[in-house]
C-alpha cells in the first residue's frame, strides 16, 4: 500500500502537467479540421446536391 502512493502521486503530478501544457498550445485544436471551401464531396456530406447549381 505504502508503495502505491509515491506512483499515484507522481502519475497525478504528470497528468497535471500534460493538462497545463495542452491547455497552454491548444494541442487538441490543433488537429480538429474545418473544410475552408465547400466542396463537391462536403456538400455531398451536408446533403447538397452539387449538379444543382451546374447548368448545362
């Protein structure tokens, strides 16, 4: 039991670094991806027909 606590205490001094840093460099936004430009294959995602706006 004794042994336990100096490997909880460091695992939560760790994760509380981790946390801190992530939160300071945003690192989890950095990896989200917005499309800038609607393109054929995202509009098909959103359901928007893409031949609609071609005229012939």
């Amino acid at each position: 039991m004794s042994d336990l606590l100096p490997i909880a205490i460091a695992g939560i001094f760790v994760m509380a670094i981790v946390l801190l840093l992530a939160r300071k460099f945003k690192i989890s936004s950095r990896y989200e991806r917005a499309p800038r430009v609607l393109n054929s294959w995202s509009a098909l995602d959103k359901g928007i027909d893409p031949t609609e706006d071609q005229k012939l």
